[in-house]
C-alpha cells in the first residue's frame, strides 16, 4: 500500500477520462472563443 504508487495508478485513468472529455467537447465548442461559446450553448 504505497500512496504514491497508488497516486501514479489513479492519475493515469483521471487524465485518460479528461483527454477523452477533452477530446470530446473541445473540437465542437472551440472553434468559438469562450464569450461566445456561452452564448452558442448547444446543450
């Protein structure tokens, strides 16, 4: 039970979660800049 081998397991699957959000919303909403992507909101 090392934590910091623990924290090496856990942060590889919390950042492939976030690149695959990531990769997800980002190339629908970032053609526009962030003022607009409030106003386009598509959800």
């Amino acid at each position: 039970m090392n934590p910091p081998h623990h924290l090496k397991n856990d942060f590889p699957l919390l950042d492939s979660k976030i690149e695959r959000r990531k990769g997800f919303s980002f190339p629908r909403y970032f053609p526009f800049p962030l003022g607009k992507r409030r106003s386009f909101n598509p959800a």
